[in-house]
C-alpha cells in the first residue's frame, strides 16, 4: 500500500520539477529573416528570458532545414568594419532578457539546400550549457535592414551577404586604384620610350 502512495508522490514531484525547468528559460518572438532563393545565409533571432539566478549560455543549436552548419554569431565592429563574428556561446545573463536581433547576438543558418519563403514556419533547436534543450516555432518574415555608421545596408543574406560586403567593397577599390596605377604607369612608360 505504501508503494501505491510513493509512486504518485514521485510523480508529482518529477512533473513539478520539469515544469519549474520550462520556466527557467523563456523564449519568445522566435523569427528568420526572409531572404533571396540563392542566400548563402539565414539569421535566426528572439527574446531570450533567463529567470534563474546564475547565467546560462546557449552552447550550440540546430534547426528543422538542411543546412551545411549552424553557428552562434555576434556582430561587432572590428576595425572600422562591421562583422558577424562565430562565437562559442551566447550568454545569458541571470534574471534578465537577452535580445537576439539583427546587429547582435543571433543564430545562423549557414548554407540552406532550400531558402525558406516568408511566411513558411521551421524549428530550431537551442542547446544550453546544462545540458538542456528548447525547441522552438520560428516564422520566416521580413526585418528591417540595419545601418552601418557609413549608411550601407546591412543583412543577412542580402546587402552584406554574411557581413563581408565592406571588405569586398574595399578589396574592388583597392583593385581598381591599383589597376589604375599600373596603366598610369604603363603611360608614362610608353611615353619614355
């Protein structure tokens, strides 16, 4: 009879821990940035709330799409360029709020087989430095484009094509100022002769 009284009692006890768990990390707002069919990249962002009292990090996160990769980035200015940095983890500060949005902390889906059009739903899967895993409902939907302090667009997939667009943009100058030096001086050259 005790048994019969026990196996509830633990039952309970498991439930109510797993629900107190659902709680510990709550996230909301989950959404991928719509992007042309050829993007080589996808941004993944949300609201992240740590209820606990210690800090917890996202470690690593998969999703429902084949993708060649998922990786956790951060953008940061890195010598006068913006740039979507890899990093292995996102923190999440203890009872607080940490915003994965377009030019911070998000998730990206690097290499898509197939780009999701907007309005179409996919799941991602964030794993955390316990252990622990949410999945997630994302919505594929439009975002606003973030400024550079120079005023060039910036997004994933589009006018940074994965946050490389300033460098490429200084390589061409480069080329062509080069490109120019060398048939000014092949002028002057030919001009010796």
């Amino acid at each position: 009879m005790k048994n019969f009284l026990y196996v509830p009692a633990v039952l309970a006890l498991v439930l109510t821990t797993f629900a107190a768990q659902a709680h510990d990390i709550e996230i909301s707002d989950a959404w991928v940035r719509a992007a042309p069919p050829n993007a080589p990249a996808l941004g993944a962002f949300m609201e992240i709330k740590n209820n606990t009292d210690v800090e917890r990090s996202i470690v690593a996160a998969r999703t429902s799409i084949d993708v060649e990769r998922v990786e956790l980035h951060r953008t940061m200015m890195h010598e006068g360029v913006m740039q979507m940095v890899p990093h292995d983890r996102i923190p999440l500060a203890a009872g607080t709020e940490t915003k994965l949005k377009p030019g911070s902390w998000h998730v990206m889906l690097i290499g898509p087989d197939a780009v999701p059009t907007e309005g179409e739903t996919l799941t991602l899967t964030l794993v955390f430095d316990d252990g622990s895993e949410q999945t997630i409902e994302a919505q594929v939907r439009k975002g606003k484009k973030m400024m550079h302090g120079n005023g060039h667009e910036m997004g994933h997939g589009q006018k940074m094509g994965h946050g490389q667009q300033h460098d490429c943009e200084q390589r061409q100058k480069h080329k062509q100022m080069q490109a120019h030096k060398r048939k000014h001086d092949c002028k002057h050259k030919a001009m010796a002769n």
